[in-house]
C-alpha cells in the first residue's frame, strides 16, 4: 500500500495510541487497531514476516521489504514503543504513590472490557457456558493461589513477553493485564522507567517470538472457533478482577532485585474493612469516580468502533 507522509504520521499516531492501550491493564491495544482500520493489515503483516525472511535470501531485500510490509510494522512499532517508553514511569508511580484511585480505574477498564466482549459471543450454548465457567474458575484460582510476585530472572522475564504480546492480536484484552496475572507488571513498567536495557531486550525478544509465534494461531481461533474463543476470554477476564481489585491488605512483603520493599501475598478485602485497618479511607469518593470513568470510556471506543468500520 502506498502512503503519503501524512499517512504515515497518522499511522504512527495510531501506534502512540496503542501503546497507551497496553500500558494500561484493562484497554487492549489490538482493539485500538481494530478501531482505527489497521487491525486486518496488521495481523497480515506479522503473518507475512517469516515469509519475507525466506524471500530475503532468495529474491533480496527491497522484495522481502514489500512481503513484510515493512514501513507499516516499522512506523507503527515506532509508536507503540515512544508511547509505552513515556508513559511507564508515570504510571508505575502512579501505582506506588496512589494504588487505590490507580486501580479503581483500571478496574472500571476490566469490568467494561468484559462486557463487550462478552457480548460479542454470537451464540450462548452449553460449550460456550462451559468454557466460560472453566476459564473464570481457572483465572480466579490463580489470583489468589499465585503471590504478587514471580521471578524475575531472564527465562520467566522472556515468557512474559511471548504470552503478554498477545494482547496485541486479541481484541479486549491487554498485555499489561497479562503482566498483571505473572506478577511482572510493576517490574517491568519500572525496567522501562529505569531504561534496564538487559530486562527490556530479554523482554523484547519474548514479544517477537511470542508475536510471530501466536499470529497464526489467534488468527485461527477466531476463524474457526470464534464463540469458544470469546467465551474462554470473557471468563478469564472476569475471573481476574480479584487481581486488580483496589483494596488489598497485605500479608507478607518481599525485597525485589531492585531493592525495593514489594507487597508479595496480599488479599482483597473490603472498602469498609479496608477504612477499619487504616483507620479512614479518604479515596473511596475517588475510587469510585475513576472506576465509573474508566468503564464508561470503554463504552466511548465502543461507540467510536460503530461510527468507524474497522474496514475503512
């Protein structure tokens, strides 16, 4: 396809775009794609990469630059990448200094995403509530059955990133959320922050694997197996809320690598119980005006996803 400049940097707004989707836990950034009307193109052009690697060494490179597509990739990575470079610092002390509003917002995100695509299952049959069920049980059981925090050396660091790039080819759910379940979100957002170059690139060459991996396959769930896929996802989705629930009282503290006093059990508990270990809860008006705001900004893309084909 052949884009103008001005193409191009509406292109790479689109990335910036996506990139604040999937440092956010709750908003994904493959649903941003699909919004915009970049969705299809992307999906293909990760397709094509191992093609074009074969094409290279046969046909040259201005061919296997065509196959791949490869300004498209190039400009939109560029913008996931400045927009998640930016905005992890902000968020990551967002999360230390103000956990409560922090999450609440995130937790509007989640509840909303669930819903939409939830409701986007065609056809509710016994498989499909079975799925659900299995995978709400399932998602459930790890936030509670999991510690906060899991280890952080290259190998765990690595299958992070190829399970979180995930969200980028799944429409309603999102990396950050991913890295939530792992206990590597706050790790990896302060890697970022800290520019940990050997953390970043182990990280990066998960997403790769993971993203040239998974294409296919994803592209072939939903084709084949769309109600079972929507299914399993909303329930996942829902079972997980215990992990980003605001109000958590912890039980045991752990020092990570860093050298940071990390929560590592912890368990939800109730705003008032909350307000009784504290002696006050200041930020339950807050908490709950950001959660409000973060599910009724999920409703907003909904909207923008009617008005706007993904085709166009």
């Amino acid at each position: 396809m052949n884009r103008s400049i001005k193409d191009y940097a509406l292109l790479y707004l689109k990335g910036v775009a996506m990139g604040a989707a999937d440092v956010v836990p709750g908003v994904s950034g493959g649903t941003i794609a699909f919004i915009s009307g970049i969705y299809e193109e992307l999906i293909e052009s990760i397709r094509s990469i191992p093609e074009a690697v074969k094409i290279l060494f046969t046909q040259g490179i201005k061919a296997a630059w065509t196959k791949a597509n490869a300004n498209f990739l190039i400009v939109l990575l560029a913008g996931i990448g400045s927009a998640i470079v930016s905005l992890a610092g902000l968020i990551s002390t967002l999360i230390k200094e103000e956990p409560v509003p922090v999450w609440s917002f995130f937790f509007g995100l989640i509840v909303a995403s669930t819903w939409f695509v939830g409701k986007s299952i065609k056809k509710i049959d016994f498989p499909a509530v079975i799925l659900f069920l299995a995978a709400s049980a399932i998602a459930y059981y790890i936030t509670i059955a999991s510690p906060s925090e899991t280890p952080e050396n290259y190998a765990f660091i690595f299958l992070s990133g190829v399970i979180a790039i995930c969200a980028m080819i799944l429409p309603g759910i999102s990396g950050s959320f991913i890295l939530l379940l792992l206990g590597k979100y706050l790790f990896i957002m302060g890697s970022l922050k800290s520019l940990d170059i050997p953390v970043i690139l182990v990280f990066a060459s998960g997403c790769l694997i993971g993203l040239l991996s998974f294409a296919r396959v994803v592209s072939f769930m939903f084709k084949r197996f769309h109600n079972a896929t929507l299914a399993v996802l909303t329930g996942f989705m829902l079972g997980s809320l215990n992990k980003v629930w605001p109000w958590k009282n912890v039980l045991e503290y752990r020092t990570n690598s860093h050298g940071e006093k990390v929560a590592f059990i912890e368990e939800s508990v109730l705003p008032n119980t909350y307000a009784d270990i504290t002696g006050s809860d200041p930020q339950l008006l807050a908490a709950i005006g950001l959660a409000a705001f973060g599910f009724v900004l999920v409703f907003a893309i909904e909207m923008i996803a009617k008005r706007k084909p993904a085709s166009l």
